[in-house]
C-alpha cells in the first residue's frame, strides 16, 4: 500500500497523498497498530464577557443604564490580561438632604444659578443629577513558580464631576496540595470631586441664586484598601474563605449636593427666610453637611460554597464596622440549580442591615450650637434591605452563555426617635426605596 | 558519552493538575507531564520517557562516538549492516526523500560545515556551497535492507527525525506501562497517550516568533503536534534572511520559508514531517499544507 500511496503522491502533482503515504510509512516505523486519530484545536485567545444592565429605583429616582465588556486573554502558564470597561448613563433625582414640610419649599440648584420649588409635602429632590461614567480597568495575572499567583491592576473612571484613579496588586499562595490558599492584597485610589459650581464649604447656608461665596472648587481623597484571606478546600463538596478587610479613606468624603434643614426646635419645620427683593433663593434655612475627613473601616467576611451533583450552594456573610459607628451586617445566599445539561437557574437572596452613623442626622435645631459633623445621607442612615432574585443561564447554540438577572431590591430604614423634632414625628422621615435590576449577560470566545 | 552531553538527571515538580517531569535529551529540554497520584508514580514514568530518550539519542545521535550513525559514516565507503530499528529508519528516510522529490535528505547534513546559522550576515561563497554539495545525495548511496553503502566523503544524520521519532516511541512505551494520561515534549516536538482525566484537554502553547513567548494556546485531546521554524536559527544579509531550511539539492537556502509550522497529527513523526515538508517549499508552504489532511497553524 505504501509503494501505491507513494507513487500517487509523485504522479499527482497538488500532493495530496504525501500525508496519507507518510501514515502508513509511520505505522510501519512505529511497528505500532493505528494511531489514535488527532483531536487537536486551537483554543480561543479572548474571553469577553458583555452585559447589559439596568437599575431603576421607583418614584423617578436613579436610574442607571450600563453597558459593560470585560475581555479576558489567556497565555501559557495562567498568565491572563484582563481589560475592562463600563459605560453608565445615570439620570433622575436624589434625596437633596431636607425634610417634608407641610408647605412648598423652594431650594437653589447646585450649581448655584437656579432654583426649584418642591410642592407641599413632598421629598425635597435632586433632579438635576444626569451622568455619563466611562471606567476602565486593565489586570494582569502571573504565576510566580508553581505555588504563587500574583495580579497588578489599574482602573480609571470618569463623570462629569468626579476623576477616579486607582492601582491594586494582590498576592496568593497555595499550600497543602493546593487545599489552602492564603492571599494578601492592596489598592490604593485616589478621587477628584469637581462638582457643579464648585463645592460648598462644609456647614455653609444654601445660597441665593449667583451667590458663590461660599464655594470651594475641587477636592479629592485618598482610599487605601488592604485585604488578607484564606481559602481552603474541605472537602470534595465544600470550599470555604475567610478575610479581613481594612479601609482607610482621607480627604473629603462629603456629598456636595448634600444639605441638612434647620429646623424650630419646638415644631422642627425649617426656619423659613425670604430672599432680598429681585433674587431667587432659597425659602428656608439649608446648610450644606459636613462629615469627618477621616473613616476607617474593618470588614470581616466568610463564604462557603457547597457543591452537590452540580448544584451549588453560596453562602456569605460579611459584617463591617467603622469609625463613623455604622455596624453593618449582609448576608448573601445564592443557589445553583442546573436544568439538563445547559441551562441553570439561581435564584439569589441578600439581607442587609445597618444602624447609623454617629453624625446622622434627620435636620439641625435652629440656634443650638453646630454638631462636629452631620449628614442626612438617607445611605449613613438605620435601614434593612433585601434583594431577592434570579439567574437564568443557558448555552447558545454555539456553545457560549447567555444569561438573565432580574432582581428586586427594597430598603427601608428608620430615623431614630431621639433625632426627630415635633412635627417631623407624624411624617415619614426616611426616604423609602424600592428598585428593580436587569441583567442581560453574554459571553463568547474568539 | 561524549563530553558535550549535559547531566543525565530528571527533576519532578508539581503542577495545578499533575507533575512535570523534565529532563535534558538530544539537544533540547524535554518533558513529561502526567496526571498520576503520586511524586514517585511520576518520576517512574519521567525515568522511562527519559531512558527511552537518551536511548535514541545515544543510538542516533552524530556527534557520539561508536553509535550505529558513526559506524556508517566512518565506513569509508563499505557497506554497513544495520539493526532492525536503524533499517525502520531508514526505510522511512528513503520514503520521505521519495516523497519530497529530493528536498528531504539524510545526508544534507554535511551542508552546515558551509552554513552556519548564528543570526549573522556571512554567507559561504557558491564555489564553497557547490563543493560540499558534491557529498549530498541519498541516491548517491546504496540502501538495500539491510545494508547500506555511502561513498566515504558522505555522511547521514536522522536528526531531521529522531526527535520526533523519539517521542512516538516513548509514548508508546507509556501507553504500554500505564493508563494514566501523559504528554510527552522534546524541545517542542510533542504527542499525548490519550485526553488528561482532569481536565478538558492538553493545553499547548505554541512558541511564536518571540523566543520563548507562547503566542497560540492550542488544546490537544489526542495525537501530536510538532513544529518546524527558523524562530532562532537563521541569517541575515542586507536585509534577506536566511532561514536554517537548506534546500539539499541547491546547497541554499529554502527562499521565503514561513517562520514557523505546527501540524496535528496522529503521531508526532507525521505532524514533524509534515512541517518540514511544508518549511522545505518555502514560498508555497500553505498550498502544499492545503493539499494535506492534517490541520496546520503557518506564522510568516
């Protein structure tokens, strides 16, 4: 056969059977029978994840729409380049910070060259928020040796009013076969505020319209994160992970649209006040918060994952403390339910909870003596949320995944009693929020 | 031993899934990466693919004294009896020339005395090409199984083969010894026993033009996977380069050879000579790959 494949090779001229010559020629060097037939491919160098996103919380609050990419490259020996970006457009209104009032309440915009009447009743709210955030990180992962992983990264991100730049390296090594796994990381950041307007000087009153006086321009703060973990593998079925995490955060850390009502301290309406004739102002007594330049945050948190014949159970529980004096608590419980062999549903549960900060405030009293730091920050407040939900995750026909998220989120809080000044007991003092998120999720390989 | 034969010792270390055995043989680092339980399961497997290695090495290589190699090209133009394995060889070298039209040719090897490939830009003068190209020639050689007669200014060299050749035949004595999953690398040239257990497929990097740098993952469940390029190994002259592919029948330089081929196969000896074959026509290298059934990656 051989001596038939050769001379078709020579007398074909596009040497078609050279391979096929060259088979059999093999086997019979080999001595061996057939060969197992090749099963060779090339594997993709890209990963990329994309997504698309939505967030909106009800009553014309935020609204957050956001496309985002993340493209994974692969290299020999667990080398990955990671790239990432994110483009959010972010609309609607904010809590500005003042209490209901029985009456219409007229507030001036942050940028200072306007105003907005709130009718009666109703949340004072900051509309004038609408933002495009371009981020973008880069990460890459090198082994170190067999044992080591080591990852350096970079993000940027960019609104109209804020700069952040940050760097993160982190550090891991396995021991024991593999069973344990010890990291270390750290990142710092650096934010740059630039707010419409300039931003107010902490405790300063809200303005009349043109009045700039009591702004500072730009800001920034230091963030410094340092992260130590374990992980270890149980068992088969368990892996769990534990790590502490410390937070420091230096520089302005207030809200410039924030701002905090005067209120009578008998009745607790805001102080109102006229603008001088022929200006537009405010119709009350506004100052904008200040809270402290410094927070330290301590975050402990615990996970394990337990896998059974292709389900897996996600159970996390994270408790953070800080110098602020906000305890928080969350836990996150997530289960994997395959449907045949390419489909999952995993439906997500998260309980949060946590008590105020120490400077929370509902409003300041009209002639006490100013507090160190205050803020109405409805997030620096006492509130439960829950988010309940579900993923739906199939393989396309062309084997890559696709997948649904659609989530609820509800928080509720309370301001406590000893904040809250006579008529503001029969109102409902802190600003409910309901929302509901959309994920659509596609990744692919090229 | 000849003295330029580095330290004949294997190192094992552990991996994400499996071990590495590696160790040193024909010229080039080798490896075996396995899936067993244990460190010493892995380095008798290592020993094994090793033994098997330095065997050939030790049996074929050129520049060792007393081998069968030497016996026939110090003949002086008598007639040298071979051994089976020696004979299989060459049978299958005869075939390739057959195949080749002539371009793949055991005895070239006496060519790099003129040519040598060290990224610099002197050439030999053709009046040199064309005297040492009087001693190249499988025809000009007499082989009739098992005997093989060479005029006595000629020399052959299966170092062309003996790589890959190698790794075949370690890996059938793998699959003879063992059922846990195995990949076998000489210094590129590689071919698995069967799929890894743990894992969906051997992952491959496939060197690129930078030296040392992976620049193509390909993922292996079955067979080989061997490459052929001039990555290291060439000239340069005004702004030509040469690459390390001599055509044996002009004593030159194979003109506009890609810089690399990988070719799949079933075994490692078919993927290597597959991409020799295709380096060997140069400027036509993918149309002559088209024409073949084994999947290629070509790098210009």
């Amino acid at each position: 056969m051989a001596v038939v494949a050769i001379e078709m090779a020579r007398t074909r001229k596009n040497e078609q059977f050279i391979s096929v010559a060259l088979a059999t020629a093999t086997c019979t060097l080999l001595g061996s029978g057939l060969p197992t037939p090749v099963d060779a491919q090339e594997e993709p160098s890209w990963n990329i994840n994309t997504a698309a996103f939505y967030y909106g919380e009800d009553g014309g609050r935020v609204q957050d729409f956001s496309i985002k990419a993340i493209a994974e490259r692969m290299f020999v020996d667990d080398r990955v380049l990671t790239l990432g970006l994110a483009i959010d457009a972010l609309t609607g209104a904010t809590p500005s910070g003042a209490i209901r009032l029985d009456v219409p309440q007229t507030l001036t915009q942050p940028s200072g060259n306007a105003t907005k009447t709130v009718p009666a009743g109703e949340y004072p709210l900051d509309d004038t928020f609408r933002d495009i955030r371009v981020a973008l990180t880069v990460n890459w992962q090198q082994p170190f040796g067999d044992t080591n992983l080591f990852n350096v990264g970079a993000s940027l991100s960019k609104e109209y009013d804020y700069l952040h730049v940050g760097l993160n390296a982190k550090v891991a090594r396995n021991f024991n076969k593999r069973n344990t796994t010890l990291s270390a990381g750290i990142a710092i950041a650096r934010d740059q505020i630039d707010p419409e307007g300039g931003i107010p000087t902490p405790f300063s009153s809200m303005l009349d319209v043109g009045d700039l006086s009591n702004r500072l321009g730009t800001d920034s703060k230091d963030i410094l994160d340092v992260v130590v973990g374990v992980s270890q593998v149980v068992s088969r079925n368990l892996v769990v992970q534990a790590n502490y995490s410390y937070s420091y955060s230096d520089g302005y850390l207030n809200d410039p649209y924030r701002i905090l009502s005067i209120g009578d301290s008998v009745s607790g309406d805001t102080i109102p006040r006229t603008p001088p004739p022929g200006v537009e102002g405010p119709s009350h007594e506004y100052i904008f918060e200040s809270r402290p330049v410094e927070r330290t945050k301590h975050s402990f948190y615990t996970q394990a994952k337990y896998y059974m014949n292709g389900k897996v159970l996600d159970a996390s529980y994270r408790y953070m403390t800080d110098d602020w004096n906000i305890d928080s608590h969350t836990v996150n419980l997530r289960y994997r339910w395959p449907l045949g062999a390419s489909k999952f549903l995993e439906p997500h549960l998260r309980l949060y909870s946590q008590n105020e900060a120490e400077f929370y405030r509902l409003s300041l009293v009209d002639g006490a003596a100013l507090p160190a730091h205050a803020s109405t920050d409805y997030r620096l407040g006492n509130f439960d949320a829950i988010t309940l939900g579900a993923k739906y995750g199939w393989k396309t026909r062309s084997d890559n995944d696709m997948s649904i998220r659609v989530e609820w989120y509800q928080q509720s809080g309370s301001v406590p009693a000893n904040l809250i000044i006579g008529n503001q007991a029969g109102r409902n003092n802190y600003p409910d929020l309901n929302a509901l998120i959309v994920q659509f999720s596609y990744r692919f390989s090229r | 031993m000849s003295s330029r034969s580095p330290p004949r010792d294997i190192s094992i270390r552990s991996l994400q899934q499996g071990w590495l055995g590696r160790f040193q043989a024909m010229g080039s680092p080798c490896e075996l990466l396995c899936e067993s339980r244990t460190r010493s399961a892995a380095r008798q497997l290592t020993n094994l693919v090793a033994a098997e290695a330095w065997r050939v090495e030790d049996k074929f290589s050129r520049y060792l004294s007393g081998n069968v190699i030497d016996r026939i090209n110090s003949a002086q133009g008598e007639p040298v009896l071979v051994d089976d394995e020696t004979a299989n060889l060459l049978d299958f070298a005869d075939t390739l020339y057959e195949l080749s039209n002539a371009s793949f040719d055991i005895t070239s090897g006496v060519m790099r005395q003129v040519w040598n490939f060290d990224g610099s830009d002197t050439l030999p003068s053709q009046e040199q090409v064309s005297r040492v190209l009087a001693r190249v020639g499988w025809r000009k050689g007499r082989w009739v199984r098992p005997t093989l007669r060479l005029p006595a200014d000629m020399e052959i060299d299966l170092g062309g083969l003996g790589k890959e050749y190698a790794v075949d035949s370690a890996v059938l004595i793998l699959r003879g010894h063992t059922d846990t999953p195995c990949l076998v690398n000489f210094g590129g040239d590689l071919a698995v026993t069967g799929p890894p257990q743990q894992r969906a497929a051997w992952s491959v990097g496939v060197e690129g033009v930078a030296e040392g740098r992976a620049d193509r993952m390909i993922e292996l469940r079955a067979g080989a996977l061997a490459t052929s390029g001039d990555a290291r190994r060439f000239l340069l002259k005004e702004g030509n380069r040469y690459s390390h592919i001599l055509d044996p029948r002009t004593g030159w330089p194979v003109a506009d050879a890609p810089n690399s081929v990988t070719v799949a196969a079933d075994t490692c000896t078919q993927a290597g000579m597959i991409s020799t074959l295709a380096m060997l026509r140069g400027a036509d290298a993918e149309i002559f790959l088209d024409d073949q059934a084994e999947q290629y990656w070509c790098r210009r």
